[in-house]
C-alpha cells in the first residue's frame, strides 16, 4: 500500500498519461482504480486504444516523453513496443496498455479486473482536483497564517504597537488639535485610563 502522498503523485501522473492520451486521439480511454486488496501490482491501470500499430506506438513514446519531461519518471519496463499491438508501460504505481481495439476485445482487462472501478479521464480529472482541493483546506486550517496576513495581524493587536512619535507640523493650532483625537493608539488609551 502506497502512502498518501505517493498515491498522490501517482495520479497526477496518470492524470498526464491520459491527457497525452486524449491529444493522440487514443479511442475509449479508461482509468481502473484497482482495489487496494485485489491490486498487489499497481494502484491504475491506464488502458487506451489506437486504430493502428503507428499510432499506439506514437501514444506510446508521448506518454514515455511526456512523463520524463514534466515528472522525471521513466517507465520500469515497456513491453511490446516493436509489434504495436498491445503496448505495456510499467511505471510500479500505475500501468498503461495502449492496444489496437481488436486486440482490447480480445483479452478484455476491464472484465478481468471486476473490482476495479473504471473511470473516465474527465471523472478521473474531477475525482483529483476534489481532493487536492479537500487537502489543500486541510492543510490551511491546520497551519497558522504567515507571510502580509500574519504581519497584519500582529500589528493590529495592542500590545505589539508602538506609541506614535509626535509630528510637527506648520499649520495652525487648532487644526492639528482637532487631528489629535483621531490619531491617538488604543495603547495610549488604555494608560490614560
């Protein structure tokens, strides 16, 4: 079982995958969240279809591409690249199988895969941002502000203020005394109190 953070990582990848997926015009793209207890392989399984041995090759080396680029992963294995019928990227967590369709019909995964709750790319897209979005106020409750909010903070409370140095000024007497009232600190209050 991966830690969350990891199973985190891993569908932000998968999450890549399968846009790269849906740039390549790759058919009936699927993502099978596997059961925890039924998965001792991987957490996904990322399956597409091509209508040709080109294209799911070209499927194939983008995710590879993609993948390295933005994440610095490479696959563990990759399996069938040379005949372009059925093409396997192990990447530990997750695994893409990019297969011609009539070769998709023929060994049906989804079906063999009965536990796994299969998805779509776009549900898939829905199901993260949710919880990134769930973690991320998660992590803003827990933590106390810093940064412009903190310092506003601290300067609004009374005891970290600092009186006010008197200004001079060249206008009138009762003008500046009129100010007077408006200016004065909460601080200063208090000690007249």
């Amino acid at each position: 079982m991966t830690s969350p953070q990891a199973h985190e990582t891993t569908r932000l990848l998968v999450q890549s995958a399968a846009r790269v997926c849906e740039e390549k015009k790759g058919e009936d793209t699927r993502i099978l969240a596997l059961d925890p207890i039924d998965s001792g392989l991987a957490d996904f399984f990322l399956i597409t279809s091509a209508r040709n041995d080109r294209q799911a090759q070209a499927i194939a080396d983008e995710i590879e591409f993609t993948l390295k680029r933005d994440h610095g992963t490479l696959p563990a294995s990759v399996e069938g690249r040379r005949q372009g019928d059925w093409i396997l990227l192990d990447y530990i967590d997750f695994v893409v199988h990019v297969f011609l369709a009539e070769r998709r019909a023929f060994y049906d995964i989804e079906r063999l895969r009965k536990s796994a709750r299969p998805l779509t790319p776009s549900e898939f897209d829905t199901e993260l941002t949710a919880a990134l979005a769930a973690k991320t106020r998660a992590t803003r409750s827990k933590t106390p502000p810093t940064g412009k909010s903190a310092s506003k903070k601290t300067a609004r409370t009374p005891a970290t203020k600092k009186p006010a140095a008197p200004k001079t000024s060249s206008k009138s007497p009762t003008k500046s005394a009129a100010k007077k009232p408006a200016k004065k600190s909460p601080a200063k209050r208090t000690r007249k109190s």
